[in-house]
C-alpha cells in the first residue's frame, strides 16, 4: 500500500497546472494564481484531475465547462480581500480570498495592474488608454489643442491628426502656404501672401487678379483728315491735333498718328510711322500750310481709306484705326462725299467728324460719321476721351460713362409765334435725346424778355411723359429782349443747387433768341465767362429772317453751338445733342496712374 502510494505521489508531484501552477501543495502564491486569472476563459470539462488538466492542456482547453471565475460565484470574501482559486485545476479546486486589489484584474484593455497596498494599485495601459480610468477608456490626444491656425483635431487610438483650413500645412497645420512662392504678379506687381491666397499690388498702369491688364490706353492708329480751306479755321484745327497728341502715348507700341490735309486736292502730310514721339509730332504740324480754296472732300476721304488700311504707310492691321475729319461739313461736292463716306463706314471704318468753322453743318458732319454721337466739339476732350475708353482694357476704370447732365432751356418769349411753336418742337427733340432721372439727365426751362422767369426747375420732371407738355407752356410777350441779362441770371442761378443743380455734372445752356442784339461786346463778354466755367453753350435757330440769323451767326460762341434747326432736314441737325447726352471721363494722369 505504501509503495503504491509512494507510486502515485511520485507521479503527481511532476505535474504543473496551467501557466507552471503546482496542484500541490494546496495553496498556490497570489502571484502565480493572478498570472492563472489571466488566462480565465479557458475551458476543462473533460479533465476529471489535475494530471489530465495539466498533461493535455491544448484538449482542456477547448472544452465547453463555465468560466473558471464561476467557480467564485456566491464565495463571499471579507471585505478587502477577492475570491481566487488557490488550487488552480478544475477538477479538485480549491477557493482562497486573497487582500490583493489587482486579483479583480480591475485593469482593462489589458492593461498591468501593480499593487501599491492591501486596498491601492496603479494599471500601467497599452498606448492609447488612459490610467486615470483603469485603461477603460481612450485618452483623447485632441485635448491638448494641438492643431493650429483653425483646423480641427481628429482623435485616433495613441495618435491624433490634424485637418488643415486650405493655406495650411503640417502635423499641426503650423506652416502657411506662400502662394507667393510662384511669383503669380506679372509686369513689375509685387505679391501679398495672404491665407490660401494672395492678392498682387500693382505697378505702373497695370491692373487685373495678377496685373495681367495694361491699363493704359492704346494701341490705335489716328488718322486726321483736316479741312485746309480756311486759314483761321485751320489753325484751330492744328491745336485741336495738338492737344490730342499731347494727351496720347506716341510710340510703334502706342499711338501713331497720321495726317491728310485738303483742299483743292488732298495732301498726305505724314504717314502712321513717320514720328515716333510726341514733339516730333507737334514740331511737324508746324510745317503743315493750309490750301486755301473749295471744299473738295471726296478725294481726302478715298486717300484717308487708303492710308488706313494700307500697311506701306506704317498702318498696323492688329490695333483700332480711327479716321478723324476736321471740317465745317460744307464740302464743295457734297453728293460725292456722301457715297464715299458711307462706302467707307459699310467697310468697317471708324469715322468721326469735328466740327470746326464759322458756320458749322451739324447735319453734314453726322452723315460722315460712323455714330451719331462720334460728332464733336473742337472745345473739350470729348473726341479724346472716346477713344482713350475705347483704346483701354474693358476690365479698368480709369474712364466712365456718364449721362448726368443738367440742362437749361433758355427761351426768348418775344420771339413770334411761329418761332416759338418751333421752339416747343425742337426742345422736345433735344430731351429726347436726354434720359432723364435724379441720378441722370435733369432739364430746366427759364423763359425772358425783359426779366427771367424760371418757368420749372431741373428736379421738377424726371421723366418725359411730364416734360414735354411743360415745355410748350410758357407766354408770349410783347417786350424788350435782354439776353446779357437772361444769360447771367443762368450762370448766377440756373444750376444751383436751389434750382436742382449738381456740382459735378455736365452743364449745358440751350438759349433761343430773336437776335435782336445791340450790346455784341458786353454779350460776347457774357458768353466767355459761362464758357470759362465750364458751361456748354448751344444756340438754336429757329427764325428764317437771315438778319436775325446771321446775328446769331456773327457773335454767338463757340460757333460749334449754333445749330439751325430750319433746315428741311433739322431732326438730323439736333442729333448733335446725343453725343452731349452720354460722355466719357477720364482721368488726366491715365497714362501714368494705376487704376484702382
């Protein structure tokens, strides 16, 4: 019996339990009964012992028997103290309570509890888990605020990314793009690296995203046709080229500029690439003599299409070509012209027409033009400013179209009743010209004879349906004319701002008189003083008594103004007001400042 018992402790005594834990003796160490708990999902229902637990462990385990932690079930430790199995195998188990606050495994996510005391321990947590929670929970790398510059943490297990706002780079999208880095500012522009963008300041008459437009007017080719027939009216026609040239950018990359004069016979005075600058240019017109004679315009206008469009006189096919002609419009072979004229505008031609001379044809300039609002005053920069808009980049600002303007009738009320019945009419021709508006054309009618009455002022209509039977409703009078006096109280009061008048606007005066004037200089005197500030001084005929009109003719300025509205085709004459009514402005440094 001894030996057989000698026998069977010989063969337990070299049998571990699971992990390396000794069924004998009958208590295990916490230490090795912790490691056991480790592993507490492992099944043994067919290991009846511990020496078939222990020496075919990979079958116990996978035998469907509870947990081995029920076996602490309803085992109730005293207080501080946890349930453990002292004798680990299945089969002969036996249960110790143990003070060891690591023997709940309270650490999770397989996290290593370390006992500090009977009652404290510490869980040191794979990475990403938080001990202050018992690694039950994440620790949330994004509380730190680690990303910069508005982006948004994203909180991962161990690790946090950063979701960059556009401009921004990085782990902790610290770094900005320099969209500057590309140079984007063309010609000279200096770059601005802003978040996710830049802007480009400009140089020079650059302007654009990039300072890709060239602000500044051009290029074009100008070709100006002028009337030589009469010295006085030449010579003004010289200083109008003058102040254009003046006012222009000449170079083989600018404007070039070319001359025909006319007479008798047409004279080509110099070709688009003769002058490369502008005082060459103007030292050349004081080379140019005029022809005195007739008014021979068919043959100026054949070799004004001619140099326009042929390359052999410096004419460059890829920039706008503008045919300017200076003249009083009365042209000697007025038929011939005419066909020439309209061949050339269906061709394609720019034309425009300025009107220079004593007696002007308002109606034959607008035949030679290609719009009836490319007819100009040799008095302002009208023509200029059309073509410095037309000539610069559509994007820049430099010029403006306005259509502001206050406009005074002035209306003498002893004229007779035909004459007035005119009168009636050919306002109601010119407002239409005009749209009316606060912000745009405003109109005005004052009536005198002895005195001024002003009848309505420029912001009592603003629309046309209500104007134009208000200016047929004024009186006739049988008294004195005093136009020195009417045209003073116009530029006393008519466009103040008691009358509705604006500081900025365009002004213009439309006077109807008799012309029975005596006092030519005080009245001359008069009218330069309202020219000087800047009013545009038109004089409407509408009397058929040639003394009257030829008054008119002799002493009203500026000459441009006098439009006789008595002619068979006076509707074309009063066009003139159309190219009045929307205007260009430019600014004067246009060739140097950058548009803002």
């Amino acid at each position: 019996m001894m030996l057989i018992i000698m026998i069977i402790t010989t063969l337990f005594s070299g049998v571990t339990c699971h992990k390396g834990h000794h069924y004998l003796p009958g208590e295990v160490s916490h230490q090795q009964s912790a490691s056991f708990l480790l592993d507490r999902e492992k099944r043994a229902t067919n290991c009846f012992d511990e020496p078939a637990c222990e020496i075919d462990k990979p079958s116990c385990q996978n035998q469907n028997e509870p947990v081995r932690e029920s076996y602490c079930l309803g085992y109730i430790c005293p207080s501080g103290k946890t349930c453990y199995l002292s004798t680990p195998c299945p089969a002969h188990y036996t249960r110790s309570c143990i003070a060891d606050p690591c023997a709940s495994f309270p650490c999770e996510q397989g996290g290593t509890c370390t006992k500090l005391s009977d009652s404290t321990f510490s869980c040191s947590c794979v990475p990403g888990y938080n001990p202050a929670t018992n690694c039950a929970t994440e620790v949330n790398e994004c509380d730190s605020n680690p990303c910069q510059n508005g982006a948004a943490c994203v909180d991962e297990m161990n690790r946090y990314s950063c979701n960059c706002i556009p401009g921004y780079v990085g782990t902790h999208c610290e770094i900005d793009i320099d969209e500057c880095q590309s140079s984007p500012c063309q010609n000279g522009g200096s770059c601005n690296d802003l978040v996710n963008r830049f802007e480009c300041t400009c140089s020079g008459r650059y302007n654009g995203t990039v300072c890709e437009k060239d602000c500044r007017p051009g290029p074009a080719d100008i070709l100006f046709v002028v009337d030589s027939s009469e010295s006085a009216d030449f010579n003004r026609s010289l200083d109008f080229v003058s102040n254009i040239i003046q006012n222009l950018s000449i170079g083989p990359n600018d404007f070039q500029i070319a001359m025909i004069t006319f007479s008798w016979n047409a004279t080509l005075e110099f070709t688009f690439n003769e002058y490369s600058n502008n005082q060459s240019l103007i030292d050349a017109l004081k080379d140019v003599t005029p022809e005195y004679g007739p008014t021979f315009l068919t043959e100026a206008l054949t070799l004004a299409e001619q140099i326009s469009s042929d390359t052999a006189n410096g004419r460059r096919p890829s920039v706008p070509c503008y045919v300017v002609i200076l003249t009083d419009g009365l042209a000697t072979d007025v038929q011939e012209y005419v066909t020439q004229a309209r061949l050339m505008q269906w061709r394609g031609v720019r034309m425009m027409g300025v009107g220079i001379g004593s007696s002007v044809s308002h109606t034959d300039l607008i035949t030679l033009s290609s719009n009836i609002d490319d007819v100009f005053s040799p008095d302002n920069d009208d023509m200029l400013n059309t073509i410095l808009k037309e000539t610069s980049h559509q994007d820049c600002n430099d010029c403006s179209l306005r259509s502001d303007c206050d406009v005074i009738f002035l209306v003498d009320i002893t004229q007779t009743g035909q004459e007035l019945a005119s009168v009636s009419r050919t306002m109601r021709e010119i407002s239409s010209f005009f749209s009316l508006g606060m912000n745009k054309a405003r109109i005005g009618l004052m009536t005198f004879a002895s005195n001024v009455s002003n009848q309505f002022s420029l912001t009592t209509h603003t629309d046309h349906n209500t104007l134009y039977p208000a200016l047929s409703k004024f009186p006739r009078l049988e008294d004195a004319s005093d136009i020195v006096n009417a045209l003073r109280h116009v530029r006393n009061f008519g466009f103040a701002p008691s009358n509705g008048g604006r500081f900025d606007s365009r002004k213009i005066v439309v006077m109807y008189s008799t012309g029975n004037w005596s006092d030519f200089g005080t009245l001359q005197s008069e009218l330069k003083n309202l020219t000087s500030d800047g009013y545009r001084l038109f004089s409407v005929v509408t009397s058929y008594d040639e003394v009257k009109v030829n008054t008119l003719m002799n002493h009203f300025e500026p000459t441009y103004g006098i439009i006789n509205a008595m002619t068979a085709d006076s509707k074309s004459s009063l066009k003139t007001f159309a190219a009045e009514a929307m205007y260009e402005i430019c600014d004067k440094d246009i060739f140097t400042k950058r548009a803002i």
